[in-house]
C-alpha cells in the first residue's frame, strides 16, 4: 500500500514590500518553480495510484480525490503568485507613468506657475 505524504503550505506565501522588485520577482518564480514541481510529484503518484493493484476501487478513489484536491490548492497558490506579481507590474507601471507627465512650468504648469487667458 502507498503512503501518502506532501507538505504544502496553506497561507502562508509572505510578500515583502522592498523597493527591489527583482529580488521578490525572483522569489515568486522559484515559489511557483517549487509549486509546480510538488504537481508534477503528484501526477506521478496518480499514474501510480492507478497502476496500483493492491488498492480496493474505494481505497484509489479516495487517494485519487486526495491528491486532485492537494494539486487544486498548488494551482490556486500559483495563480495567487502570478496575480500578486502583475499588480505589483501594474502598479510599477503606474508609479512610471505619473513620474513622467511631471510638471515643469513651462509646458505644462504647476499650481505655482499657471497663466489664466480669458478671451
């Protein structure tokens, strides 16, 4: 009989908010390299589930419903990580694009330096 066993951390994907954002764009890929390497060791163990003869049809639905649910929640990790790393793109993006409509007085006024034309 097979034992079961995987080690998934539930929650507990931690973000730090450094201003360095490849060093964490880094962490996110290695995370999700890792997620996806503990999927791929349970499709393995499905393959041999399925091969098992020694198991009742109970016993490998159950293990088979096991895993599927474990693979469910790595998948649900990894589009976290990928959700959280294009907000962070996104707000990178943001961040450039007021930094370049800056105000410098000449063509484009600040509150300071504006000239009012009524005709």
């Amino acid at each position: 009989m097979t034992t079961i066993s995987t080690s998934t951390a539930i929650g507990s994907s931690s973000s730090s908010s450094t201003s360095g954002s490849s060093s964490s764009a880094d962490s996110s890929a290695s995370k999700i390299a890792s997620l996806t390497k503990q999927i791929a060791s349970l499709n393995d163990e499905l393959k041999d589930i399925a091969k098992d003869k020694s198991l009742t049809e109970r016993q490998r639905t159950q293990k088979q419903e096991s895993i599927n649910a474990q693979i469910q929640m790595l998948q649900a990790q990894i589009k976290q990580l990928q959700q959280q790393e294009s907000e962070k793109a996104q707000q990178k993006q943001e961040k450039k694009d007021v930094a370049e409509i800056k105000a410098d007085g000449v063509n484009r006024p600040t509150g300071t330096n504006q000239i009012n034309v009524y005709v």
